[in-house]
C-alpha cells in the first residue's frame, strides 16, 4: 500500500521558509534595537529639558519686561510639553507585567478618587457608593490598578462642566465593576473608538487623558479585565471590571 505524500510548505522545509522566518527575526530584532535606543534618547533629553527650566525660571526673576516674560512663559510651556511626552514615553517603553496581590478594590477606587479631586469643577456634584461591608476581592497590581482607575476619573472630572459625576463599585456575577458615569457631552462611535487611541505629542488636556485611558486599559487587559464605554445625551459612563479573586483570598490587610 502506498503512503500518500504530504505537501510539505515552504515555510516548514525549504529555504525559502528559513529565509522568510529568518526575515521575520530580523525585522523583530531591529524593532527591538529601536525601541531600546529610543528609551536611551528619551532618558537622556531628560538633563538638557531640567537645564532649560533652570535657565527660564533664573531669567524670569531677572526681567519685568511683559514682552519678555511672555515669551519665557511659551518656552516654559513648549518645555513641559516635551517633559509630558517623554514620561508617557518612558511609561510605556517600561510597562512592566502586572505584580498581582490580593486587595480590597474599595480601597483603590478611594484613593483613586483622592488623587483626582482637585480636577472636579466647583458645582458639580460628585457621587460615590463603593459600600462598606463587603470587600472587593480582586487579585491584581495595586499601581497599575490605581493607574487606570485614576484615568477614567480623571476623564469624567475634565468633561463634566456641570452637573454630576457618579462613581460606583459593584458586583457583577465573577467580576468586580467600577462604574464611572458623567455629565459629558454624548460621545459618538467614532469618538467612543478614539477615546482610547494613542495621541502622543497632544496640546491639550484631552490629548493627555487620551494618552492615559489607553494606557490604563492595556493595564486592565493585563489582568484579564476590560473597559467599556456607554453615551447616551448628557450622559457617557466608563466601565473597568476585573475578575473576582476565589473565596478564601483575604484582601491586603
């Protein structure tokens, strides 16, 4: 009885598939060079950018000049702009894999809340109900945790001009959910798939909470959790949920 032949693929067997794989490697290795000599620049911009801030700070007190210390204060701007890009660079050039413990997710969301109080506008109305018997079980990195929980915050704080912003913490059969809903302007699709996109270099503030949400969400990912966003008119809300840590595990005293 004959045995059938089997088709043997480039890619399993023939030079030409080494080549191709061999291809692949080094296109990953310059990817990698690249990322890697780019953290170097970055830190190193560092040092001229804190020499920069001396000298305009130092020329600032010397001068009484209107034109002159108007022009100090866009170079001054331009210079934090840079330091602003660069640490979200570094941020995620170095984002390291999750440290997980087991912790009391009201506990978070409260110190979440603390960080970014001063971005809530006089008059709007802030709402939280995180409960108090009950501990939150969640097994996971408490900074990167706090960091992604404090960008949709902090989201919600910059677009509520007025009115309320709601946050609440609640269970959802095997997972813990963190509702943040606020008083924004309605989000269209576009806008709700955008909400989470990279925009390095950005001038506004908006650029930055973008930057941040999307780093906060590669974080819960991490952890096996999401993000999703609801718009309704006058109302949007965020909602980060992560898995429930097992029974028995006893969050962080």
């Amino acid at each position: 009885m004959r045995r059938k032949k089997v088709a043997r693929t480039p890619s399993m067997t023939s030079p030409a598939g080494n080549r191709f794989r061999s291809l692949e490697d080094a296109e990953l290795e310059r990817l990698a060079a690249i990322g890697q000599l780019a953290t170097i620049v970055a830190r190193q911009v560092w040092n001229p950018l804190t020499s920069l801030a001396l000298s305009v700070d130092v020329l600032a007190r010397r001068t009484e000049d209107p034109g002159t210390l108007a022009t100090l204060s866009k170079i001054d701007t331009e210079r934090r702009r840079v330091a602003d890009l660069l640490k979200d660079f570094l941020e995620f050039a170095e984002l390291r894999p999750p440290r997980k413990e087991a912790l009391d997710l009201r506990e978070v969301v409260q110190s979440a809340i603390s960080v970014n109080r001063t971005f809530l506008k006089p008059g709007v109305d802030l709402r939280v109900t995180i409960g108090r018997r009950t501990p939150s079980r969640v097994h996971a990195d408490l900074v990167q945790i706090q960091k992604a929980l404090s960008s949709v915050i902090r989201n919600a704080f910059d677009v509520t001009q007025q009115g309320s912003v709601t946050i609440r913490l609640q269970r959802e059969r095997n997972r813990w959910s963190v509702v943040v809903r606020d008083s924004g302007p309605r989000l269209s699709a576009e806008e709700r798939v955008q909400l989470f996109e990279p925009r390095f270099g950005g001038r506004s503030a908006r650029d930055r909470i973008g930057l941040e949400l999307y780093f906060g969400k590669i974080m819960i990912e991490a952890h096996g959790g999401g993000i999703q966003v609801d718009s309704l008119p006058g109302r949007t809300a965020l909602t980060l949920w992560l898995p429930a840590s097992r029974r028995g595990n006893r969050p962080r005293p």
